[in-house]
C-alpha cells in the first residue's frame, strides 16, 4: 500500500508531528500530567478521535502495522473509518489482531490480550481532566494537580459510599500515576484499569478538542483510587460470552428482542476469535 | 428640521430595500434559486428554519430562506411573524415516535438492539475533505443508495428495554393539554412540557453550547444517547364535532432519548434518568443538545445541586429564543438619542463635581 | 504560654487607592491564645485578617508564622504551594457566611471528612467515625450525617464549618465575624461552643469581629481598629472597662448604651 497523493505521510506535516511528539516526550517524561499541545482542525469531527489520531500520526512510521478498536471491537463503525483513513493517508498494513500490531489506537477499551514491550496503546480522550465534574475551571484544576491538592475527589468517592454503599463510578475510573498525579483513563470501563497498571507498552493519551497530551510510560505504578475499607472493585456482566463461553473477558450487552430478551458477547471481537479459534 | 428628517428616513428604507432586494438576487448573469432548490437542495437549513420557526411546512421555510438570504434565523423569524396569522384549532394528540419508520435509528448504549442499528445519511463517518467534485456542476445525480430493507420487525425505544427491568425512571403521563407558548407567555417555575417547548423551539447554537457545557462540568451531565431516531411520523387530530381522532398527516421529526447516569439515594434504587429531546425536520444536533439541556434543567426536580447556567431554568429559557435574543441585541442599532442625551449631562456633571472636589484637595 | 509567638506581623501597610486598608499595624498571637481585632464595618479588619493569613498581600510589612519545628517562614515569602499545604494543615479558616466555608453539594460528613482525605487518611470507616464524633462535639445529630449543609439551619451551618475547620486539629484559627448573620439567641449558643473547643483544644485563634459581647467573651486580648491603624490594644477586661483612646470608648458606650 502507499499513500494518497497530496498528503504527506500521515496527514500531518513534519513540523506538526514534531511538535506533538515534543509535547510527547514531555509527557512520558511526567507520567500522568497533562501536556497542553497544539491541536490541529482534523477531517474528522471533535470527539470521534481527533486527539488519538494525532497522537498515532504522530509515532506511526511506513513499517508499522496499525489496530484501530472502538468499544474494543475492529468493525465498529468509527474504528473502520480511523482505519480507513490511516490506510489511506499513510498505507500502513492495518491488522484486527492485537499481537501482530505495533501501535493500536483505542477507544473505550484496553485489549484483553496483554501487551508485550515495544507496542503502544493509544487511547482517545474525551475529557482529559479527572478533576472536572468537581471543579470545571481549568485554571483552578491545574492549580491543584501543581499542588497535588486531590482531597476533592476523595471525597467524591466517600460521597459515593455515602450515598450508594459503594463507588458509584463504573467507566472512566479515576487513577493515581506514579503516586504522583491524578489521571482520567479515559472512558474505558474501571474492568480495565488493573491493565494500566506495570504494563509493558508505551500508553498515550490523546485529548483534540481539549488540546492536551499525556502518558503512562512502560512499567509505571497506576492505582484507582479507593480506600483501605471499600477496595477498587470493578464490576462485570456476571455471564459467559455467548459465543466462546469466556468468563473472564469484558462483556457487550445485546437486546433480542423487547420481551427481556438479552444475551452477552466479548466486547474484544479478537480476543473472541482468538478463543474461538483455539477451541477449534 | 423634523419633518425634514422623516423624508428622509422614509426614502433611505425604501432605498434599504432596494438594494436588498439586489443583493438577494445577486448577480442577474448566475441562474435564480428557486425555493424547490433550497428545500431540495439546502434542505438541513429548511428543517432548521422549520424547528425555530415552529411551523413544518418545508415549502414556506424554504421560501424564508431564499427571503432571508440565507440568513437563518431572520428566516425563522419570517415563518414565525407568518405562522402566529393562523388560526389555532387545537393541540393533536401526542406523537407516537415509537411507530415511526425511521431512516436512521442508533443506539450508542446497546452494539445491537431489536431492530437493528440503521446508520442512515449521515455526516459521521465521513471524512471533512473538501470534494472539490461537487464544484463541478452538471454532474449525473448519483445512483440511489442502497437501503436495508424495510425491516418490519418493531423498533422499541431503549428507554422501554431499560424501563422493563425498572432501571428507567418512568415519566408521569398526563392528559392535560400542555401550555402552548405561542399564546401564553413563559411563567416560572415552568414545568417540563413547557420547558421542552421552549427548547424544541430555541435555538440550536445556543443549546449546542449549553448543552457542550454540561459534558464539560459545567452541570452534572453523564449522558449516554439512549437512540436517536429519525423519520415520518403520522400527526393524529381529534375534532370536537368528531370525538375521535383521525390521521392529518405526517411530519419529519428527529427525536433524541438521552440516558443519564444515576439519581437515587440510599433510601430510593439508583435509577436512569431521561433527557428528551424532539426537534422538527432532521436536526441531530438540535435534538441531542436539546436532550442534554432538559436533563440538565431537571436538576432542581431530582434533588441535584443546581449550580450551573444550563440548569438555571430562567437562565435557558428567557435566553434560547434566537427571535427574541436577536430582536434586543440588534435593536441598539435603532436610535437611542434621547437616553444617551441625558447620560452625556450626567456625566459630564459628575466630571465637574469630581474636578471641583479634586482642586479643593490640592 | 511560650516563650515565642506562633504569629507575628510588623508594620503592615496596604492603600486601596487614597483609602489606607492597613497604616502600620503590628500584632503577635502567642499559641494558645484568642485574639481579637474589633472595629466598625470599614476600619481595616478583615482586609486585617485577609493579610495576616496570606490570602492578600501587603505593600509593606511582614508576617512570620512559627512552624511546628520552631522555624520562623514568612507567610508572603513561602509560595502558593506551602500556603495551601498550611491552610489545610496547621492553619484553618472559619469565614463568616458558612457557605464560603463549607462545600454545599457534598454531605456534613462528607464537609467535615474533606480535610482527613486531604491529610492522607484513606479509611471510610475511620474517617466516618471521626466526622460522627465532630458532628456530636458541635452539637449536631451524627443521624444527619448524610444531609448536605443546604438542609441545615443557619447556625447548624455555622457548628458545621467548624467542625470542617478544628477536624484536624489546626494551631491557628482564623474567624472573620463567626456569629455575624444569625440571630442572637442563636450567636449566644455558638460563643459558648466555640470558647468551649478554643479552650478545650488550646487552640491560637484570631477572631475578627464587630461584637464586642462576642469579644469579651472570647478573647484574652482585643486590637481596636479605626481607619486601618490599632488605636489601642491590650487585655480584654482593661480595654474594655477602662479605655484609653475616644474610639474605644464611643464603640464601648454605643454597646453598653444598646
């Protein structure tokens, strides 16, 4: 495959992706803190994954072989068209499986299949601030991750217990990064933040609209927050995949019909496949 | 002097108006737009004249767009100055959108539902490059699009599959003919069937930022779009010499369920709660801004704190009329010299005082 | 009381425009003690304690607090950061209207277990516990733990800021007008609340108020403030039954006569 004509490779210009993977190293650098960047106008509209697609058209050179997952499926209609379009202003090989790519840009989800060293997960972000929903002035919320002020969102989380008997967030779970910095995961379900935790691959997080960068480097301490007597505990459809019978696996709910009818299928369309496929 | 002043003022309109008339047409040598074309052609600005005028009729807001220039709100103010003429025969029974044939149906909740995902025409996934093809003019129309086919198979509302399991707070139905705003002016507390009235009809780039604020913290927004469903729906009329109804027609709605993460406390079950939205014509954006700001403005009825603009009810609903917002803002253009006469006395009098004062200091 | 004060100011000065907020004042707070700055609604007191705890910044003079290691820090030398950590930490702030005090959406216990969390403590049940017994020790029912502030009264408000404050056992208190804004009968209950923690705690406090009843009541020492500068200080009794400068004795006598 080659690119299109007209376009450099990745859309991007050179000086561009300079400057992003300036503000990359930045990050990586500080594992967790947000990196503001100069986010470009993409041909693909705010929160569909202008901030991931930056990010990969950053870092993604000719021999690359690209995954692009949403609600960590390949053929989700918005991962089809980030594929598409990398296919088509970089003409990297794309690939559905995990293990074969070296970069996977996601949204929503962490793959099931463990990353190994050298790949990078990277990961669309709506709302790249945690502190937002309890305080939506960005001045003051960078204030207080310089001054590690975070007693704010303990309490959110005691208010939770308070209230609901429990912690009432199920996505998006907040995280300490290096016991240093508070960090959104991004809206992918609390089942998938022990991932974050000492993994292998590089993980960026790309935010467009709101023109922040930040990253967990390999092998970096990523705690959700909790206390010692209400222990981070994420919840999961209590069912087996529908089609390779896992337990383990993060779980899509599909309606069959409007008498009550539902049944449960592996989010991860690969891994699914995968254990199918072994199964034989 | 005076009557000077009025000629002229009277031979500068009718000048005003000439001249607008020219600019509307543009330059004689390019072909004249027909309404036809615009309600063909341009016809998302068509519904969106249609939703803030409040009146569905495509031809007549397509006329008020190629009146207006373009410009869409003096468009809707034209279908609105034109729709309160008419006689009010009554309210129609409510819609059942829940039997609409959509041309788009989507559910960010569920990867599939009963029904099915129905993509639709959409600009989503499409990619923002300019198509420099279409400045091409004279092509062959494009070849008609695939289309699944017609599925009969019944579309519920996800709002009815989570109702089912209790997890949707239910709504209160009621008989009561709700407020028309048209004839009755807002009143505060205003309840819901008239706050949606309000907003269906308000204007899309002020919801759009309301609503956008909500996401970002600004209200305690954590929306999921239940469905959004898009197509004809039959408008049902029940005469008083009749005692029943009967079908009048078919409107193009677009109707947005926004699903909100939990109220309750530990006394009452953590429940969904709904955001609604229902816009006239193919107004996406219009119907999920709309359905993130009703949610929003239940704050106070939930027991939720209510802090942020887009929950302030006076706030949203006095500001989301763009007729009204662009009749006060412009109206500063219109003479204001008797006011401002007495402003330049007052302040020149305070000047002299402070001056006075300044040289009894030194 | 020690030998050193725990806060000290010297020669503070600050001018809104031609208006002095602040004309040389000077004043010490040894540990352990009440102090109280008194004057009518303009004289500079509160811009006073604004000044005094970092949150405004004077044009001349200094304040130095003495850190629990004995260490000497200029308030207005140490950086927003350290200023927070102390705010939080060895310092609290009870504002006169509760709400600028107290966080109105989230929970009484919630309010009071903030400053716990902020301090590291990450057991819901331990902090729950210490929120509980606070709530008792300011006189309000543990079973409204879980109301939010917005369903209490004015003065239950008022107990409930405190609790958030004294929760963590500050050295320094900072009250501007704590009983302002509530009906007498119910200040009378609040003073006798709050001499009782001071004295219970030892705790330094520096009280801003108008009410003199409230002064007397309180404080060991009083400043009397007129147009920004002290006109006269020294012990609560010999201020107030024998004062020197005309000010105090019109602000005594306007009490007295009321």
């Amino acid at each position: 495959m080659s690119a299109a004509p007209g376009y450099n490779f990745a859309y991007l210009d050179e000086n561009t992706k300079r400057m992003i993977r300036r503000a990359l190293l930045k990050a990586v650098a500080i594992p967790g803190h947000q990196v503001p960047f100069g986010s470009r106008e993409m041909p693909l509209p705010y929160g569909w994954g202008t901030g991931g697609i930056q990010v990969t058209a950053s870092v993604i050179g000719p021999d690359d072989t690209l995954k692009v997952i949403d609600q960590g499926a390949d053929d989700t209609t918005n991962a089809v068209s980030i594929r598409r379009f990398f296919a088509r202003v970089a003409g990297v090989a794309t690939t559905e499986r995990t293990a074969e790519a070296t970069i996977i840009q996601t949204r929503h989800r962490i793959p099931e299949t463990p990353l190994r060293e050298g790949q990078i997960l990277v990961y669309q972000v709506p709302m790249p601030e945690p502190l937002f929903r309890l305080e939506p002035r960005v001045a003051e919320t960078r204030r207080m991750h310089a001054l590690a002020d975070y007693g704010l969102m303990q309490v959110k989380l005691y208010e939770d217990i308070a209230r609901h008997g429990h912690i009432a967030i199920s996505y998006n779970y907040p995280v300490m990064v290096n016991g240093r910095y508070l960090m959104a995961p991004s809206p992918i379900p609390a089942f998938d933040n022990p991932k974050m935790h000492r993994m292998p691959a590089l993980q960026l997080f790309g935010a467009g609209r709101e023109k922040r960068l930040y990253a967990v480097p390999p092998y970096t301490e990523v705690r959700s927050l909790d206390f010692e007597d209400h222990p981070f505990r994420p919840p999961r459809a209590e069912a087996a995949c529908a089609l390779c019978g896992s337990r383990e696996s993060y779980l899509d709910e599909v309606v069959t019909d409007d008498r009550g009818g539902r049944m449960f299928l592996c989010s991860d369309t690969d891994w699914c496949r995968q254990r199918r496929e072994a199964a034989g | 002097m005076a009557y000077v002043a009025v000629k002229g003022g009277e031979r500068a309109i009718a000048g005003a108006h000439a001249w607008l008339d020219e600019l509307r047409r543009g330059d004689p040598a390019v072909p004249e737009l027909s309404v036809a074309q615009i309600e063909q052609q341009l016809s998302l600005a068509v519904d969106r004249v249609m939703a803030e005028g409040s009146c569905h009729d495509r031809g007549l807001a397509a006329l008020a767009v190629k009146q207006a220039r373009g410009d869409l709100i003096e468009a809707a103010f034209l279908l609105r100055a034109y729709r309160t003429t008419l006689p009010r025969f009554g309210a129609s029974t409510p819609l059942d959108t829940g039997a609409m044939r959509p041309i788009r149906r989507i559910s960010a909740t569920y990867k599939d539902l009963p029904g099915g995902q129905v993509l639709g025409p959409t600009f989503d996934y499409t990619h923002r490059l300019l198509d420099f093809a279409l400045a091409a003019e004279g092509a062959a129309p494009p070849p008609p699009a695939p289309r699944a086919p017609a599925e009969e198979a019944p579309m519920p509302r996800v709002t009815a599959i989570l109702a089912q399991e209790g997890l949707m707070a239910r709504e209160t139905p009621s008989e009561a003919e709700p407020p028309d705003l048209t004839r009755e002016p807002l009143a505060f507390p205003a309840d819901r069937p008239l706050r949606l009235q309000a907003l269906a009809r308000g204007d899309e780039g002020f919801l759009l930022a309301l609503g956008y604020s909500t996401q970002r913290g600004w209200g305690n927004a954590h929306p999921f779009v239940g469905e959004l469903r898009m197509g004809e729906v039959a408008v049902e009329f029940a005469p008083p010499e009749l005692g029943f109804p009967v079908e009048i027609g078919d409107i193009a709605v677009t109707e947005c369920q926004m699903v909100n993460q939990f109220a309750g406390s530990r006394t009452e079950p953590p429940q969904f709660t709904r955001g609604y939205g229902l816009v006239f014509g193919h107004c996406e954006r219009k119907a999920m801004a709309m359905a993130l700001v009703d949610r929003a403005l239940r704050a106070a009825e939930l027991g939720e704190e209510a802090a942020a603009p887009a929950q302030d009810q006076e706030f949203v609903l006095y500001h989301c009329d763009n007729v009204e917002a662009t009749g006060f803002v412009e109206h500063l253009k219109l003479p204001h010299y008797v006011d401002f006469q007495s402003e330049l006395e007052k302040l020149r009098a305070m000047r002299r005082t402070a001056e006075a004062a300044r040289e009894a200091a030194e | 009381m020690s030998a050193a004060p725990l806060l000290e100011a010297e020669g503070l000065s600050l001018r809104f425009g031609a208006i002095p907020a602040l004309d040389r004042v000077s004043l010490a707070v040894w540990p352990g003690e009440v102090v109280a700055i008194v004057g009518e609604s303009g004289s500079g007191k509160t811009t006073l304690l604004r000044v005094l705890s970092g949150l405004a910044r004077p044009q001349a003079g200094r304040v130095l607090y003495r850190d629990p290691a004995g260490e000497a820090r200029e308030v207005h030398g140490m950086g927003e950061a350290a200023l927070r950590r102390l705010h939080r930490s060895d310092w609290g702030f009870v504002h006169q209207n509760p709400r600028d005090g107290l966080r109105m959406g989230v929970s009484a216990g919630g309010n009071v277990g903030e400053r716990l969390m902020a301090a590291g403590a990450r057991h819901y049940g331990a902090i729950r516990a210490q929120a509980a017994a606070w709530l008792r020790r300011v006189e309000i029912d543990p079973a409204r733990m879980d109301d939010p502030p917005a369903k209490f009264s004015g003065g239950m408000q008022q107990r409930l800021q405190i609790a958030r404050t004294l929760v963590t056992h500050p050295r320094l208190v900072f009250m501007d007008e704590p009983t302002g804004g509530l009906d007498v009968s119910v200040q009378a209950r609040l003073l006798d609340l709050i001499r009782a923690l001071v004295a219970d705690l030892g705790l330094a406090v520096l009280l801003v108020t108008h009410d003199i009843a409230a002064a007397r009541l309180l404080a060991h020492r009083l400043l009397v403030m007129r147009h920004g500068r002290v006109v006269e200080e020294g012990l609560t009794d010999r201020v107030l039954d024998d004062p020197q400068h005309p000010y105090t004795q019109l602000l005594v006598s306007s009490v007295l006569a009321a």
